[in-house]
C-alpha cells in the first residue's frame, strides 16, 4: 500500500512517496459499499484492503485523482462511528475536478443526494455540495475565474449582503 523503503535508499520515509501530509480518513457503516460507490462516483482505485476478525474493514486505502483517502467500518467499540450514527458530520471533503458538472452527474448517478446544486460562485469556482449514501459531504469545484483577495472580498459582501450566500448555506444545511 505504501511505497516505505525507496529504491537505493536505505532510509524509510517518514511520509510515504505516495502520500499527502494530510490524507481523510473516514468511518463508514459497510466501508465495502463506500468503496464502491466512490469507484462508480470518482474513478477511485482501489490500492489495499485489510479485514478485522468477523470480516469487518479495518483499513482500506483508496486512490483519488492525486489523493489518498482511508476508509474503515464503523466499529464503535474501536470509538469510530460515521456521520450517519453521528446524525450527520460537520466536515466536507473538497474536491477540485476539470468539470464539476459532469461529476455533479457521476454523483447523482451514483446515489449521492446534492446539498447544494452546481452554481457560479462568487469566489470563482464552479461549486457545489453532494451528500454521498453514507453520510460524508463532499463539495466539487472547478476553478473558473482568477480574482484578487480584494476582488473576492468585495463580491462575498455583496452576497451576504443580499442574501445569496445564506440561501446556499441554508440549502447546504451549513
């Protein structure tokens, strides 16, 4: 799963060549299921699975685009529950896609619900918000427009200011 000892060097890496400083490392009931769903929603790849006595997956990694995520079943004893034995997650996984609404159509096919539909946003991203089948929010974006921090500042304002931004946090459920 892990590229640990490089070619010619005997030193073991403390961040794998394959890895990010940060990877998600989500807790799902049926982590199996979620595997597939994110093959069928993402292209994910499958790199490594490891079982837990009765069956259970204690560890999985998957491959998405140039990012890892880890996955796990839910095992309460072990203290890991997912968003849906939780009521829901306070946190999204944001990913950035050539076209986000293609894959606004790869999601929905696959069964995630959209919490807030692809739109223009005013920070210049393509964005939206999709609940996958097993409680993780993922929010896709495709940059479509450079702006200055100022250039962006100014048009948050003039969203909050007319309520645009509170009506797509509200039907994201933020």
């Amino acid at each position: 799963m892990f590229d640990l000892q490089p070619e010619g060097n005997e030193a073991v890496r403390p961040i794998p060549s394959s890895m990010n400083t940060i990877t998600p490392h989500l807790v799902c009931e049926d982590a199996a299921g979620a595997i597939e769903f994110y093959k069928k929603a993402f292209g994910a790849m499958e790199e490594g699975r490891l079982h837990a006595p009765g069956g259970k997956i204690a560890h999985a990694c998957l491959r998405i685009g140039d990012s890892t995520v880890f996955l796990v079943d839910e095992t309460p004893e072990w203290g890991a529950m997912g968003p849906k034995q939780l009521k829901g997650t306070p946190v999204s996984i944001h990913l950035y896609v050539r076209d986000v609404d293609a894959q606004a159509k790869k999601l929905e096919e696959a069964g995630a619900t959209a919490m807030l539909p692809v739109q223009d946003m005013f920070w210049g991203d393509r964005y939206g918000m999709y609940e996958d089948p097993y409680g993780h929010r993922w929010s896709i974006a495709s940059h479509i427009k450079d702006l200055s921090l100022e250039e962006v500042e100014e048009a948050g304002r003039k969203a909050m200011a007319s309520g645009e931004m509170c009506a797509s946090q509200a039907q994201a459920g933020a």
